[in-house]
C-alpha cells in the first residue's frame, strides 16, 4: 500500500480534510520541543489552520529522546492524520504544518541552528512535567538531574529542554539576534513563569551574563491547553489507514474538544492564534490552575482508582455511577471552591468534563494517564489540598487520590499481578512499597516523607496523614471499587 505523502493528497476520499495550502511553500516560524501525540493534535492543527492565510508559521519539531517519530513520519513529507473521534464517529483530517522533525540525542547542533534561525520566533514545548528536569513541589531546577548534568558537562551540546534552551538563546545573543518567545504547552503551575526560571536557573549554573540576559531579556508566555488524546495504538492505525486508502505510519487519536488559553507576550511576533479560535490573555493564571485541578486532577484520581478496580478507558471507569459521583463530589466541593473566576461558569465546566470523561470512542487509558505520577501530583492534586487546608475545609476526596497514587505505586495490583509503573522514580517507590508492605501507616508515612513531591509542610500535617491513611487502609483492605462507592456516597 502506498504511503500517506504529498504525492498522495490528491488520492484520499473527499470526505478527509487537507491542507488548504502548499506545505511546501512554507517557512519556519516556530521550533517546537516534543513532538508527540499531543503536540501533533493540538498545536500543530491550530498552525494548520494559520497556515492556510499566513505562511511564515510552519513547525520545526524535535524529538528529546527517540528517532521513532521523525522515522514514522518522513517518509510521508511529515503529512500525518488526526481522527477526531466522538459518539457520532469520526473525522479525519491531514496535517501539514510540520516541516522537519530534529532528533536531539542525535544531532543537537542541527536543532540548534534551527533554533538559531533569525525566522524563528517563538519555541515551544510539550515535554510532559518531567521534561523541565525540576522538583515538582519547588517549580526549582533539580541540578542533580541526569540530564541537567549531562548538559551541564557538554553545554555546547545539550539534550534537555532547559539545556537546549539555554544554548540557543545564548548563541542569539553572541549574535546578535534578538531572541525567540518561550511558549512551554505543558501542565505545570504558571508555567511561563516556572519555565523562565528554570532555564534561568539552567543558565546560572553556567554564566551569570546569561542567566540575567534570560530573566531580563526574553519573553516567556504562559498557556492552558487542554484536548485529550489518547496513546496511538495499533487498532488505530489500522482503522485510519483503511479510511485513507493510503498507509499512514502515526496518526493521532483526539476529541473533537479544544482550547487553548495563551498570554500575549511576544515581542518579536507572533501568529494570529485569536483567528483560530485561541484566546489572547494578558495572565493565562486562572485558567490554568481551573484546568489543572478540575480536569488534570481528576482524571489522576479515576486513572488510579479506575485502573485498581480493572477499568482499561476512562470511559469504562465512568460507566460505574459510582465513579461519577466520586469525581462530580471531588469537582464540586474540593475543588471549585478553590477557583476564584467571576464571570467563568464552573458549573458548565464541571458538567462538560463529566460529558467528555464519558466519550467512548476515545479509548483513553487509565494506565496512560497514571504514568509520570510524582510528577504530576504536585500540580493535580497538592495545591488544591494546601488551599483546603488553609481554609480549614475538608479534602478526603483529594486524599483518596494521593492514596490512589500510592497503592499503585506500590506495583501490584489487587489480583497480584505487578503493575507497569512508569514513572521517573519508579525503582524508588516500589523499593518503599516493598519495604513497608501492606501496613497502611507505614507506607502513608514512608510515601508522604519523599519530599521533592510533598514538600515538608504535607509531609508533616497531621490531618492530611490521617486522612491519607485512612483511605489508603480501605484501598488496601476493602479494594478501589468498594473505596469508591463508600467515598462517593459518604457526607464530607
């Protein structure tokens, strides 16, 4: 079967959507860092539809670790297929404003003189939390990072993202070219700002000059994206490339849903993002923090809960009143009351998250959503529990979700079959959960003093012990789905 191509554009059934512009008469405007699933369903369809009355704003991508997506997608002009899947079925559409895919590890100086192109104004990136190589319940660098320190001994050629970062902007400035936009696209708390201090503190590390040059001198702008897009799987191949008639090697599975929020701070210029349906902010702060805990924290908490009780999708863990009841609790009386939006309908928000964690023709995985977790509780659910504790409310469904976490964490699950933990401290997390075993207190404690997720003040709250520990104890004694429905139902 011939490959999807521009060769074989003109061949795909009427019914998919394609580039309303010649990819090949494009120029680079944007650099982004990590271009996987989300990236390619997001960002890139935005760019699309730019491109189609403007030219100058086509992507370099770059691979941080594997050659897998640029080998998938070269031979195919980087065209790639999004399916946009709802009740109603699905609609495919190509992808054209990719232009190149860099591969860092590889050849990091190519991607630096991409990023050194004076044509490039703004770099992005969607490199997951761990991506930043910082200590998630600081915001702060971790300088004892592997790849912060790989960087560190070979600055002129890094591979992490503040490295990278850091050296493309210090090359501008010896050069003369006025430097890029940051726009990080990740779920991190004010993330333009947490992003510039990073790589400032990246910088530091290395030349003061630098570091100040970063702080006073380069615009980061802050963003809240929010599409889910589920891991590609094989079905999913088959199923779009049958549609096509053409073979495409990595398309990409998302709702039809999307918003993106993003502060407008761009000195050098920028793309007309509001003509496709972006919203132009001067603070993205609010949105951000409604997004991350609203839909971040609770897909964590039906991702560990659900994948406990044996539930594969998020829609699956849905279909149990019970979990809905759980996570419509956890929204409305944990979480909303820490979101100070007038003028926002958190209501409608809530009910249109239920209505897309409901979706079945996403697929999404509650394994997928559970990895990278000591990354991401921080953001997801910690905040909201800190902001609680302050206001003296109660938080039991936030500290059912840490509890979750741990029992997952753990490796094995209620049947006895070890779980794939995938995430950046795994070894060390199970080595505490092998240590402690099945004493709900011991594991609550040993689990609650990893400080570079909760901080010393969590770690030391007795109130958030207890309530940790109690539903860690029913986690372990009575199973998640049982857990679930006494937490659902129970006045808090």
């Amino acid at each position: 079967m011939q490959r999807l191509s521009l060769a074989t554009l003109p061949t795909l059934p009427d019914a998919v959507r394609r580039p309303a512009y010649d990819p090949r008469r494009t120029t680079t405007g944007i650099v982004h860092l990590g271009v996987g699933a989300f990236h390619r369903a997001h960002q890139a369809v935005y760019l699309d539809e730019i491109l189609a009355t403007d030219s100058q704003w086509a992507i370099a991508g770059a691979s941080l670790r594997r050659p897998d997506m640029r080998d998938a997608l070269a031979p195919q002009d980087n065209l790639y297929t999004v399916a946009f899947r709802s009740c109603e079925g699905a609609q495919l559409r190509v992808i054209g404003s990719l232009k190149t895919i860099h591969v860092a590890p590889r050849d990091p100086e190519s991607l630096l003189a991409q990023m050194c192109d004076p044509a490039v104004r703004i770099v992005s990136l969607t490199v997951t939390e761990k991506g930043y190589c910082h200590d998630p319940a600081t915001g702060d660098l971790n300088p004892a990072h592997p790849d912060i320190k790989a960087d560190l001994a070979a600055p002129r050629a890094p591979t992490s993202a503040p490295g990278l970062i850091a050296e493309a902007l210090r090359r501008r400035r010896d050069a003369n070219i006025v430097p890029f936009t940051v726009m990080p696209c990740d779920n991190l708390p004010s993330n333009g700002a947490t992003t510039q201090r990073i790589v400032s503190q990246y910088a530091a590390l290395l030349d003061g000059a630098l570091a100040r040059f970063v702080e006073g001198d380069v615009a980061f702008a802050g963003t809240m994206v929010d599409r889910i897009v589920p891991a590609t799987g094989d079905s999913d191949i088959a199923e779009i490339t049958q549609a096509l008639g053409v073979e495409d090697a990595w398309p990409v599975v998302s709702e039809p849903f999307g918003q993106w929020v993003i502060e407008d701070r761009f000195p050098t210029g920028r793309p007309d993002f509001a003509a496709v349906g972006a919203e132009m902010v001067s603070d993205v702060e609010g949105h951000e923090r409604m997004k991350l805990r609203m839909l971040n924290g609770a897909h964590s908490t039906l991702a560990y809960l659900g994948y406990l009780a044996g539930y594969q999708t998020v829609s699956q863990t849905m279909s149990d009143p019970a979990y809905e009841t759980l996570v419509r609790g956890l929204m409305s009386e944990e979480v909303m009351p820490t979101l100070h939006m007038p003028g926002t309908d958190l209501g409608g928000y809530r009910e249109a998250l239920v209505a897309r964690f409901h979706n079945p023709a996403l697929q999404h995985r509650t394994w997928q959503i559970a990895m990278d977790g000591s990354q991401k509780l921080p953001q997801r659910l910690l905040g909201t529990v800190r902001d609680r504790i302050a206001a003296g409310a109660p938080f039991e469904r936030l500290a059912l979700g840490v509890a979750a976490w741990m029992r997952y964490v753990t490796g094995t699950d209620e049947a006895g079959a070890p779980i794939d933990v995938n995430d950046p401290l795994a070894d060390r997390l199970r080595a505490i959960g092998d240590a402690a075993g099945r004493d709900p207190e011991r594991l609550a404690k040993a689990y609650l003093g990893i400080g570079d997720v909760f901080g010393h003040d969590l770690r030391d709250h007795p109130g958030f012990n207890r309530a940790v520990t109690a539903a860690l104890a029913s986690l372990l004694t009575r199973g998640a789905a049982r857990t679930v429905a006494d937490y659902a139902h129970a006045t808090h």
